[in-house]
C-alpha cells in the first residue's frame, strides 16, 4: 500500500493517458443519417432551381392585346400558395401556346400549387391541368410493361362486430381505473358486470370507441393504436409523436390524430387523416390550436370533411382529401358551422355586419346551392342544434332587442323536411343553461333560469306549424340534459356543482319516474339501447368517492360499482340496424309474442341460484339431447338385423305390412246376472 502512494506521489511517475483512437483494422459503418438525422433534416439541400417550377396547362390562349388581363388573373390564382419569382409564357407569333411555367421561391410552395391547383375550373372552357417540371423526367421513365402489385396476406382479426351477437343482448364499455393504469372492457349484466377483457397499461392517457364501436383506439406517446375482434387483438397502429387527440369519420373508414409536437412549415403534420384499413397517411394539415376540437368536422356519411379559418370554409372531399371543386367559400366572418347528421347540407352562422343583419345560411353539398337563407338582427351569439335524424335544426340566437336590457333568447327552428324549409321561433327572456333534441322525435327540452329557480321546459315541434309547451317542472336541480338514444325517456343531472341530483323523466306523459342522488358525479352516460344510465364520479375531477353506479331508464339502482381511482367509462356503440322501419314497426306491434320469454328470462336472473338451477337443467337438456341421437343412431345402423331376425318384415312402424294383416274377431262370456223387476 505504501509503495503505491509513493508512486502517485513521485512527481516524476505520470499516469498513462488512454488513447481514443480507432484501431487500424476500424471499419466505420455508422452513417451520418443514423447519428445526426435531426440535425441532416434541416441541412440545405442542393438544388438546381427546377424542383419550384410547376407547368400549368390548359391556360386561354390569348394575343398581345389580352396578354396582360391573362397574367393578372394568374397571378392572383397562383400567388395563393406562395411567392412567384418567375413567369414565363411561351407563344408563337404573338399567341400564347395554351401552357406556362411558373417558379416559385421554395419546393413546398409549388407542391402546395399543384395540391391545390391542379383541377381548378378557370371557365367552361378552361380547366387547370399543374404538374411539378421534375414530374416529367419520372413520368419519362415509367415502364411501359406494366407489373401487378404484390398480393398482400390477409390477415384475419375474427368476427369484429361479435358482442353483437350475444344472446343475452348485453352491451359492453371500457373502464379506466387505478389512475389510468388499468383499462378493462365489460358486458353489462343487470346483476353484476361480467369481464370481457383486461389489461394493464392499456392506453397512456384515455381510450375512444370508434362511432360504430368496431374499434377501441389507445392513446400512446409515438402515436395511436386501434384493437378490435373477440379477444381485442391490435388491427392497426398510426405512428404520431405526441398524438393528445383523435376523430373518426362517421364511416370508420378514416380517423384524424392532432399533435402540438409535430408541425413544421414544410411538412404539415399536426394534424394528419389516415386510412384505417392500409395505415397509410391521406394527408397532413397545419394547425395553430386546438382548442375547439375536432378542427375538421365530418358530413353524415363520411364523403367530405370541413374546417372553418378566418373569412374562409374550407370542403375537402374523399377519398382525394383535395379541395372541392379545388376552391374554399369566401364568407366573411363566419363564426361556425355544423354538418346535418342525415344530409350533405352544411349549416353556418354570419354576425352582423354594420348595416348587414346576422344570417343563418343552409347550403346543399357538393352543389353548394343555398336552400334557406335566415337574416337575424341585434344578434349577440348563436348555437347550431341539428336533430340526431337531420329532421329539424335549432338555431339558439341570443339578442339585445332595441329599448331593452339584458340578453333574450329565440330558438329559431328549421323544419328540413318540409318545402321551403320553414322556420318557426319560441322565445324565452330567461338565461338558458341547456338544449337537447329527443334523438328521434320532435321533442326538445330546455333548462332556463336561474339557480335556485331552474326550470325544464318540454316542447313538441307538431306538423300543424306549431311548437306546443308540453310541460314546465320548477325548481329543478339540474344543470345537464341527457336524453335516452332511443328517445322518450331522460335524465336532468345536477353534475359537479350541484352535486349530483338526478331526476328521470318519460317524456310520453312528462311524469318524473324518480328523484335521485350520485354525489358529486360528473358524468352521465346511456347505453346505445336506451335500457340503463350509468352515473360516474371521474378521479379526474373530483380525488375521492370514486366510482360508477348503474341504473335502469326508469331510475331504479342495480349496481354501485367502486373502483380504485375510477377515471372514465365509455359505452360501446352499435352500428345502426339493418332493420327497415316496417319490420321495426312490426315488432314493436308483435312485442307481446315475445315478452313472455323475456319476463322468464328476466325472473330465472333475478337471484343466482335461479341462474344456478338454470344452468344445471341447461346441461342435463344437452345430455338427454345428445344420448337421444346417439341412441337413434344405434338404432337406424340395427335396423337390417332386426329384419334379418324377424324374416324380412318391417315392424319399426305400427302400420307396416298392412296387406300381410289378418283380422279375426273373438268372443267370451265375461258375465250373466237375472235381475227381478219388482226388486227395483
């Protein structure tokens, strides 16, 4: 030890230093682009000028004296989508050749030209033909032998729509519970909950049901994942660093991921729509904000997609994702917009304008032909309220009439079904806390006033022209609407604040069916068939009493289910029925053929030893079933021996070999007894 400290000591004792160099036999095969690709990203390119020429074909051909009007028009297309530093026409004595070349300042900007461009309808006669100049070498080389693409193999994620089929008609939902660390799927049982699935670490923030409930989506730091089939395997996954938010088309053919960490100037990714089936990526868009969520909002069928920027709607249609007719709609100020849930016909709003009234504007799509036309005054702010079957919009339209103070609301009411699209108006002075349609039907109801004196007003929209008042309940603890999805029936919910009163109404006869409690809930949630409500208390909103209770439509309590940190639940939605309305018509009118099985169903569920006792009969019915086959098995294979052993005659039937039959009649005495008749 001793020498040791003497030689760190000796100043003439010095440590060897290791040497970093590369052995000589070193092979390094690491490339730039795997060490430094963040930073080679944004390394400038070399470039000889052509990748921001774009060729526009199909342009008027004009002579000297048009030539200028021409370039201006161009000019004032093109300029849209970036600088143009270069425009060339090529011409042949004095007349231009029908195609020209514009270079913009950077390669973004002409791609952007020919996304946008390529297809705009300049006149009758002229339509825009925009290609990149480089595309011409590539389409130069395309072979002219043509290759079939690879067959793909398919791959089989089982029956996707197999809760559907179950025979007990129980509908699922997800649960999030432990703070976002277990996500589990269940069968609804009006007993107990019965598991389908679980898993941890399942999602990183929340789970979605796609709109047809074929697709739970999961919510990971690199992108989303999508799962589905009997035992939830992983049918498809879409790479989104940050991804925070997603919406499905109403088709589940497309799905949309929003990402704050993603955009950059030339390539738009925080906002990208992918193709379900392929994975692969439709197109990217730039965004600021998400704050109203969804930016893009779908039309009923999934065919086109709309987002609303300053003076601008914006209509992209599928599968191409590229502008309709390659233009926007100018409307200045438009404030908001909301697709008809049962037509391609758009809603929007206008404010007022100086001497211009505020208008509500019903435009048809792709036509783009306005229907109905609405020109509201003294318009503070309005709400767009479709019905869930398109049959009627509700406009909310919140006016200062002149000579008076405070706010008054009308809710101006557009019947969609009928000609000319009549609008009939209800107007109330009271502050409205909220509005919800029946989804079918053609009731609304509206909770106005002011706490502690809210009340809930229920109207009927009548075919005579008319909006009747069906019923006003006072002093209600309520701050929510939720209506059954089957109609009729709802809840009033005092949610959060007003900690968690419930009142069940049928709305048939506007009688209120119970007056409950969930204390502190914040959520409210009916199932897709209308038969149970599950209120919750998120661990999101409130830390403690964390859990989901689970009632009948008419108010009873069947569960109360506690979950350790209890954060969301989601119903599982269903696809829309494949019934037409006569057979639905038909079996609500045959209901009592089938109600008899059901109520025995319902009455053998009630307890588990019924359930018991049910299953045990089950089991000794499939027994008896199977041993009868068996034996009558046994029996058809015996039958040749039997007539073997019996000369050929046919006795397994009572009436065989009838002509063989002989009759004889046989007589006994049985009894003879003389009775006198002066005895009787």
């Amino acid at each position: 030890m001793r020498d040791t400290v003497d030689m760190v000591d000796d100043p003439e004792y010095e440590e060897e230093e290791p040497s970093f160099s590369d052995p000589e036999d070193f092979v390094d095969d690491v490339e730039d682009e795997e060490l430094l690709e963040d930073i080679l990203r944004e390394k400038p390119q070399e470039t000889d000028g052509i990748d921001s020429v774009v060729v526009v074909d199909n342009v008027p051909q004009v002579g000297p004296e048009r030539l200028e009007k021409l370039k201006n028009v161009i000019h004032k297309i093109f300029s849209k989508f970036g600088k143009i530093t270069t425009e060339f026409y090529p011409d042949t004595e004095g007349t231009t050749k029908g195609y020209i070349f514009l270079e913009y300042s950077s390669p973004s900007q002409a791609l952007e030209a020919v996304k946008n461009a390529d297809g705009y309808k300049l006149d009758k006669q002229h339509t825009f033909r925009v290609n990149l100049f480089t595309d011409f070498d590539k389409y130069m080389n395309i072979s002219d032998e043509w290759e079939p693409p690879a067959k793909q193999p398919f791959k089989d994620f089982g029956n996707m729509r197999h809760w559907i089929e179950d025979p007990d008609c129980r509908d699922q939902y997800s649960v999030i519970y432990e703070a976002g660390e277990r996500t589990a799927i269940f069968s609804n049982d009006a007993k107990e909950p019965i598991l389908a699935e679980e898993r941890a670490r399942w999602t990183e923030t929340y789970v979605r049901w796609s709109p047809k409930g074929t697709y739970l989506a999961t919510f990971h730091q690199r992108g989303i994942a999508l799962w589905g089939g009997e035992k939830f395997k992983q049918i498809q996954r879409f790479s989104h660093q940050g991804v925070s938010l997603i919406d499905f088309s109403p088709c589940e053919r497309y799905v949309v991921t929003f990402s704050p960490l993603m955009d950059t100037k030339e390539d738009p990714q925080a906002i990208i729509i992918w193709d379900i089936l392929t994975g692969q990526k439709k197109r990217g868009f730039h965004c600021e904000s998400s704050a109203h969520w969804p930016i893009f909002k779908w039309s009923h069928d999934g065919k086109f997609f709309a987002r609303m920027t300053q003076d601008t709607l914006s209509i992209y249609e599928t599968p191409s994702m590229g502008l309709l007719d390659k233009k926007s709609l100018k409307i200045n100020g438009i404030k908001d917009f909301s697709w008809s849930p049962g037509d391609n016909i758009i809603a929007f709003w206008v404010p007022e304008d100086k001497d211009i009234p505020a208008r509500v504007t019903l435009m048809q799509m792709p036509s783009r032909q306005e229907i109905r036309v609405r020109n509201l005054f003294n318009v503070v702010d309005c709400k767009l309220h479709w019905q869930r079957n398109g049959d009627y919009l509700c406009v909310k339209v919140d006016r200062t009439p002149k000579g008076t103070q405070g706010v008054v609301t009308n809710f101006e009411i557009f019947r969609m079904r009928e000609k000319q699209v009549p609008v009939d108006v209800v107007e109330m002075k009271e502050s409205i806390i909220a509005f919800a349609w029946e989804p079918n039907g053609s009731k609304f109801a509206v909770l106005h006033g002011e706490s502690p004196r809210i009340n809930a007003s229920f109207y009927h929209v009548k075919n005579n022209g008319k909006i009747e008042l069906i019923k006003m309940f006072d002093k209600q603890q309520a701050n929510s609407i939720f209506w059954s999805p089957q109609g009729q029936f709802m809840v009033l919910a005092g949610l959060r604040s007003m900690n968690g009163a419930l009142a069940f109404v049928d709305t048939s006869d506007c009688t209120l069916m119970n007056i409950a409690e969930h204390y502190m809930a914040s959520d409210v949630e009916w199932d897709p068939t209308g038969r149970y409500v599950v209120t919750s208390v998120s661990w999101w909103s409130h830390k403690v009493d964390n859990a989901y209770w689970v009632w009948t439509f008419q108010g009873r309590l069947l569960q109360k289910n506690n979950k350790d940190r209890f954060c969301q639940l989601l119903w599982r939605p269903r696809p829309p029925t494949l019934l037409s309305a006569d057979q639905i018509k038909m079996i609500k009118k045959d209901l009592k053929k089938y109600s008899k099985t059901f109520e025995q169903k319902d009455r053998l569920s009630q307890s588990k030893a019924s359930k018991e006792l049910v299953d045990k009969r089950r089991s000794m019915l499939e027994e008896y079933r199977r041993y009868r086959e068996e034996t009558l098995k046994n029996y058809q294979e015996q039958k040749s021996l039997r007539l073997e052993l019996r000369g050929g005659v046919d006795t397994d039937e009572l009436d065989s070999n009838v002509d063989d039959w002989e009759e004889e009649t046989i007589e006994f005495f049985c009894d003879e007894k003389i009775i006198a008749l002066e005895d009787l």
